[in-house]
C-alpha cells in the first residue's frame, strides 16, 4: 500500500513540474522575444505557446508582430487563423489562412 502511495504521490509531483515547467517556459520566451524585437520566429514561436496556455489575445499580438515583420511568414499566418478562428473571428480567421496559402 505505501509504494503505491508513493508512486501516486511522485506522479502527482511530476505533474506540477510539467506544468509549472510550460508556464516558465512562456515567460522565458517572453522575455527572449522582448529582448529581440525583431525576431519573427520568436515572436511566432511565443504566439504559439500563449496559444496552448489558452492566452489567446496576447497569443494573436505575438502573431501580429510575426507577420509584420515577416509579411511572407506563412506559418504564422495559419497559425493566426487558429488563433481568430477560436475567438470567433472567422472573417478575419479566413484572411489569415488565404495569407498562409499565398
């Protein structure tokens, strides 16, 4: 009975580490982005992860910032219309993936 106590415990604990691991991991990247402003795949990449973490506003600002600086991007673009689709902009959400297709 204690080991699998402890078995359960230790699954438990390494399944706040994973969490808490994705969290740091977005304000490392965060950070990164901020620091090389000109970084469209970081930015990209960023906008990925505040997608996951369900950040969706801040996730399509990073992905606004990808696409600026890079107009031809086209993964961040399909990733945009991800992003618009889930927060119901479906006119803006289909713009996005024509960009991605062209």
């Amino acid at each position: 009975m204690v080991p699998l106590i402890a078995a359960g415990l230790l699954v438990f604990l390494v399944g706040l580490v994973v969490v808490n691991y994705r969290a740091i991991m977005v304000d490392i990247i965060g950070h990164l982005v901020q620091s090389r402003p000109d970084d469209y795949n970081g930015w990209c990449y960023y906008g990925t992860l505040l997608e996951g973490k369900g950040h969706l506003l801040e996730a399509y600002d990073a992905l606004k910032k990808a696409v600026t600086l890079s107009p031809n991007y086209s993964e961040a673009w399909e990733k945009m219309g991800d992003v618009l689709t889930k927060l119901g902009d479906h006119e803006g959400a289909a713009e996005a993936y024509r960009y991605a297709s062209s």
